[in-house]
C-alpha cells in the first residue's frame, strides 16, 4: 500500500506531465504561427509523449487502488525568441521534471517502496534521453547558425517524427 505522502507526489508528477504536454503544445503553436511546421510537428509528438508519461503514471496509481487526482493546468509560456529559444526553454523544463522523479525516487526510497522504485526507474532512464535529446537539439541549431537550407533540413527531419509508445 502506497502512503499518502507518496501517492500525493505520484499525483502530482501525473499531472506535472499533463502540464508539460501543454507546454509543449504551446510550444507547437508557436512553431506553428511562425511558419515552421515541422519543428511544430516535433512538439506536437512531445507533447504526445508526455501525456504517454502521464497515463504511465495513471494507470500506476489506478493499479496500486490509489484514485488519481487532477488539478487545473496553468496557461503555459506562449512567446518565444527563436527556434533555439524554444528548445533552451524545454531543456530546462525536462531538468526540472528529471529533479521532480529524483524527489520522488528519493521518497520511494525513503519508504522502502520497492515497486514504485521499479516504476520510477523507467522515468529517470527516460529523463537521462530527454535531457540529451533537447541538448543535441540545442548545438544543432547553434551550428546551423543563419544557414536557411541547413535549417530547411532539419526541419524536415524534426518533421517526420512520430511518438511510438513502443520504446
């Protein structure tokens, strides 16, 4: 059985993850209005992978017989510099979601809550990745610098991807 402590700070992850894929979503828009879709696409997966990240923390709740708790989504940042502004701004998001689960591994821990350290090691492998992911993102766009048919590329790169829940 979950403590409540420990059930309240897994609700709040939960929809700390629904906040981000709003974030993202607002990141989206931005790409969007700006005229550069396939970094809007981009967004739009991440957004899509967070709400996956969500569920996952959901459904753990749901099966541990924890009831989920939603709370309001505040409006998330919606202007931005640039391109680079975009992924510095989620770069420092997904550090800040990677200090939310060592909180709450360290809460796991502290409680002797072998099953959700279980859980929440899957989440801190995955933070390790989006922290790398938005990095690399990061000095790509820096070493593309003002080159418009480099910046094309990538574009379309970013472009194709799509979220699989599969990883």
């Amino acid at each position: 059985m979950l403590s409540e402590k420990l059930a309240h700070a897994l609700n709040e992850q939960m929809n700390n993850e629904f906040d981000a894929a709003q974030f993202y979503m607002s990141v989206a828009a931005y790409c969007e209005y700006t005229n550069y879709t396939g970094f809007a696409n981009f967004y739009l997966e991440q957004a899509q992978e967070e709400r996956f990240h969500g569920m996952k923390i959901y459904n753990y709740l749901n099966d541990r017989g924890v009831r989920t708790t939603f709370r309001g989504i505040a409006a998330p940042k919606t202007d931005f510099d640039s391109l680079l502004d975009t992924f510095e701004t989620s770069l420092r998001q997904e550090k800040e979601v990677t200090k939310q689960y060592y909180e709450l591994a360290d809460l796991a821990m502290e409680e002797r809550e072998h099953a959700t350290i279980s859980f929440l090691n899957w989440f801190l492998d995955e933070q390790v990745e989006e922290e790398s992911s938005f990095d690399t993102h990061i000095e790509y766009l820096k070493r593309i610098g003002g080159d418009r048919n480099a910046l094309f590329i990538y574009e379309k790169e970013l472009g194709s991807r799509e979220f699989s829940a599969t990883k």
